[in-house]
C-alpha cells in the first residue's frame, strides 16, 4: 500500500501508476479501449502518470527531509540547529603583512596586496604607519591555499607614502562552507558524542569551538608516567586554532571528573560553585622542515620556475600534513610535478639544514610540521 507505513514511506513508481489509471480507463470505457503508448488514451495516461509520480517523489523527499541521511541543504542545516551544531561557513585565507613607510601616512582599510601568484589580499583595517606595522589581511578569493613568508610584497592600491608590504610568516589558508556529505557525517558523530562525558565528547565539544582545525587528545592510564610525559591517570588535549579561554572552559564542562589535564597551556577557570581551577592543554610545536630537490631541466625551463616550485612545496605540505602526520618523503613529488619543463631526480628531506637522507620524518601526536620556501632548496644537476 502506497503512503506512511509503520516501515515508512511507500510511493508509486512511474509503471504502477501507468497500470493503475490505464486499468481505470479500460474499466470505464470498456475492455477494447486502446491505452498502448501510441494511442490518444495512452498519451494522456503518459503525460498524467508522469506528474503524478514527480509528486510522490516530492512527497518522499519531504518525507526523508525529516532524517540525517535524507535531508538535504536547509533541510539539513534545521537538523543541525536541532542538534545545536552548525555548518561550518566559509572561511577566506587570512594572515599578517609588515607595511612600512612614511611615518604617520594613514593607510586605508581594502588597501589591496597582491603575492607572487597573483593572488589579491586586502587589509582588514585602517592603520597608520609607525616605524613597524603589522596589519591583518584576508585573502580577496576563496580556496584552501597559502601565501609563504616573504611572497606578499606587491602593493596593488598606491597609497602616498606606502613603500613596501611583506608577509614575514605564511598565511593560513582558507576553507570552504562544509558540504552536505561532510556536514552530515559531522552531525551524527556530534549526535552520537553529545552528552557522554567521556573523551568522545570533549572532542566532538573542542571541534565545534570556532578556528578550531584539529583536537587529539593523550592519554595515560598507567601509574606511572608515560613516554609523552602525561602524569598517570590523566591526559592532554591536543589543540589547534581556537580561543585560550574557550578551549579552557570547554575542557572543563566535558573532562571526567577527578582526572588531571596536561599541557604547556593553562588557564585558569572558575567552576559553578565559585572554586577557581587550572586546565591544562598543548598547541601543537612546529616542526621545521628543510628540503632539498634535485632537478633536470628540459626546453621551456624559465629560472622562475625554482621559486614556483618551492611554493608548490609550502602550498601542498602545509595542507597535506596536519598535527601529528608524518611528513612522507614521496609524497613531496606531488608539487614538484606540477611545475613544467623539469623531472625531479631526488628529495631528501629533514629537520635541520642541509638534509641528506630521503628517510619519512616522524611528527609526534603533539608536533605540526612547518614548511617555508626559505628552508627549500632546489639544484639542478
């Protein structure tokens, strides 16, 4: 029976709706009434049947609109504010220029700059120029890519008495607004975590926190301290992004009771009783990586193809490797493909300079890889 069942909903299907109106037909107009596809009876019965079944399927999706896995865009997003878990909005590439100049110049807000790929960031705010100035910028495009240090250093909007921009540190890059797949797997793991009071849910809580990019929590259930350093019968939150304060409280309302934090990080809180308390939590420690490529060059090679490729690097390890991810050597000739008119021989890769083994390096649970066109270097042999 078509409808709401106890097992849901049931629609016509395209052919049973032809078969129930063209029995319909037969009934009243006689059992020699032509209803085969090329009769006027069977084009009517076509065109009716067709219309029908697209309102059954507009029915069933309405129907499943009500569902995690059946919703779909605001459909979805209502489910969402149901859970109290919002889709992640879009987030342009962000970072920090030095701009100097003539001392007390007012450098206007949007004042644009541009990188060595072209790409266009704009100041947030007014500033005026002192000896040293850094201004915020967001970048003018969306898309998960970076500015390495020293690349943003072409001013685009001439401003009288601005000379020169530079970025010292790489920018951070941006993301997109969360799609429904990501979006509903999110929601039923937020779904599953909420209220548990365990770990699962102070990390479902710690990645709702806005800038938050990565949670992992440490921890030690021994009585004895253990390899990472974590005091027995404790752990440590593991976070990237976010707000001191907030990671704080965050921690607190969701920890288990009478377990102790670990962390480089602490802040203190107040409790529901009044009681002042510490919690502890890591940021991740960058770990710089130095890189040398060997290349061969074939007709077409332009000397500004070594600085592209360097920025290939940063752009690709940056976004690839995240806390805790080994760095894996061969994975670095991804970027270095993209740049034409060469074959990359080597790479040898490491954490100090002058790197000479192609050996993966190790990031710890609390280490993030730092790429930078300055600890890249490229030969061509």
């Amino acid at each position: 029976m078509s409808g709401v069942t106890k097992d849901g909903i049931e629609i016509e299907r395209l052919s049973e709706i032809i078969s129930d109106i063209s029995t319909d037909i037969t009934n009243t107009f006689g059992d020699d009434t032509r209803v085969d596809a090329n009769s006027v009876f069977g084009l009517i019965v076509g065109i009716f049947s067709r219309l029908e079944a697209e309102n059954w399927e507009l029915i069933e999706q309405a129907y499943n609109s009500r569902t995690l896995n059946g919703a779909i865009g605001n459909q979805l997003d209502a489910i969402g504010q149901i859970i109290g878990t919002e889709r992640k909005e879009l987030v342009l590439g962000y970072g920090t220029v030095q701009i100097s100049g003539t001392d007390g110049v007012i450098v206007p807000r949007d004042t644009r700059y541009q990188d060595d790929q072209g790409r266009v960031w704009i100041q947030k705010e007014e500033a005026e120029l002192l000896a040293i100035t850094e201004v915020e910028v967001t970048a003018l495009n969306e898309g998960e890519f970076i500015a390495g240090a020293g690349t943003i250093t072409i001013i685009v909007d001439a401003v009288s008495g601005l000379d020169s921009v530079i970025n010292n540190t790489p920018t951070t890059a941006g993301k997109p607004e969360e799609n429904d797949a990501k979006y509903r797997v999110r929601l039923s793991i937020t779904a599953q975590g909420a209220g548990l009071g365990t770990y699962d849910s102070l990390y479902f809580s710690l990645y709702e926190l806005d800038g938050v990019s990565y949670v992992g929590i440490a921890e030690n259930f021994t009585d004895t301290i253990d390899a990472d350093g974590l005091a027995p019968h404790s752990f440590s939150a593991v976070v990237q992004g976010g707000d001191d304060n907030e990671i704080a409280d965050t921690i607190w309302k969701n920890k288990p009771a009478g377990i102790q934090t670990n962390g480089a990080v602490s802040v203190g809180i107040i409790d529901a009783g009044g009681l002042p308390h510490t919690v502890n939590f890591e940021r991740p420690t960058l770990v710089p990586i130095f890189i040398e490529v060997e290349i061969k060059t074939s007709d077409g090679w332009d000397s500004s193809y070594e600085e592209q490729m360097k920025e290939a690097i940063v752009n690709y390890g940056s976004l690839e490797f995240t806390v805790g991810d080994d760095v894996i050597q061969s994975k670095l000739y991804i970027p270095t493909n993209t740049i034409p008119s060469q074959s990359t021989t080597s790479i040898l890769i490491g954490t100090s300079a002058a790197p000479t083994t192609s050996d993966d390096i190790a990031i710890s649970h609390f280490q993030l890889s730092e790429f930078s066109t300055a600890n890249i270097g490229v030969t061509i042999v």
